[in-house]
C-alpha cells in the first residue's frame, strides 16, 4: 500500500481503497513486523542443524533448538523454515 499511496499520492488515495485494491485487510497496515532479535541466530542454528541432521523436521529440530537454550515454539520455527526454504532432505 506504501507504493500505491507513493505514486498516487496519500490525498489523492485512501487506505480504505488502496486495501480494497490491493486485496489486503486494512489491519495489515497499521503496525511494521516487529522481528526479534535473535531470529538472524535462530536462523543460521535452524540452518545448521536441518543440513547436520537431514532427516529432521520442524519439530525435532524444536526440541534440540530448545535445548541449546532457544525460547521457541514449533509453529515459529515451522513458518521460519517455510519462509527461508529449509527442508528435510
């Protein structure tokens, strides 16, 4: 929506519209994602891991990420792998 309102100009286009354009929700504009900061080390340490133990999924690698000390649930570090293209080999 940042783009639309850039190059339409913010008087020019409302949210309400630029949303409806776009096909998001309007709530998605009001807050920036807020990223924790150890995800760039939970990271690299899911990374490392999913390439020492080929066969693990997201789960078992929450446990052993758990036990190095990580504060993380499985659905994080679910979405995490998702979203960087780690995967079981």
């Amino acid at each position: 929506m940042v783009h639309v309102r850039r190059v339409f100009g913010a008087a020019t286009v409302s949210e309400r519209r630029a949303c409806r354009v776009l096909g998001q929700p309007r709530s998605t504009q009001r807050r920036a994602r807020q990223v924790p900061p150890d995800e760039a080390a939970l990271v690299r340490r899911m990374t490392e891991l999913a390439s020492q133990y080929g066969r693990y999924g997201y789960r078992r690698i929450t446990i052993l990420l758990r036990q190095e000390g990580f504060l993380v649930n499985h659905k994080r570090v679910e979405r995490l792998m998702r979203l960087h293209g780690i995967q079981a080999k």
